[in-house]
C-alpha cells in the first residue's frame, strides 16, 4: 500500500498485511468498497510525516523505544495510533 502523508503528500510503502492486522481504521479503508482498496493508496493530508515515521516504525518493530511524552511528536504518535485504532501498543 502507499500511504502519503501530510500537505506535500510524502510517500511511505507499507506491507497491507501490517496496516490491516494493526488497525481497524486500515482494515476497513483497505478491504471495503472504497477507493482505497480499489488504487491502493491511503491519503492522510493532516497528519505529521514525522509522526507517521515513527507509527510506521512500531508497526514494522512492535515496539517503539524510550519515548518521552514531553516531545509533542511523542504525544502525537500516540494520537494517530487511536485515531486508526491500533488494536496493540508496546513502549
């Protein structure tokens, strides 16, 4: 799947299994009637491209190491893992 992210649309290729197995939000988006599933691209145009490197890194790890909350971008990785409805969070 390609994802792009953010305003400038900044490409990530990520293994649909992953975003599927991971999300509910990715499931549904990937598998339903919708134009995603059909092109095989997600757009994420309010998202941080900063943030989305490190959700994409947990999904691809399984774990994300030393976050610290007093970073904004840490605090908004663990919103867009809600907003998708990750299903699991390891820190």
């Amino acid at each position: 799947m390609v994802v792009l992210v953010g305003p400038s649309e900044t490409s990530f290729i990520v293994h649909k299994h992953l975003l599927v197995k991971s999300s509910e939000y990715f499931a549904k988006a990937i598998s339903g009637p919708w134009i995603e599933a059909q092109s095989g691209t997600i757009k994420l145009a309010s998202e941080n491209v900063n943030v989305f490197e490190l959700f994409i890194q947990w999904l691809y790890r399984n774990r994300i190491e030393a976050l610290n909350f007093v970073d904004l971008q840490d605090l908004l990785l663990v919103v867009i893992v809600s907003r998708y409805q990750t299903s699991r969070m390891w820190f």
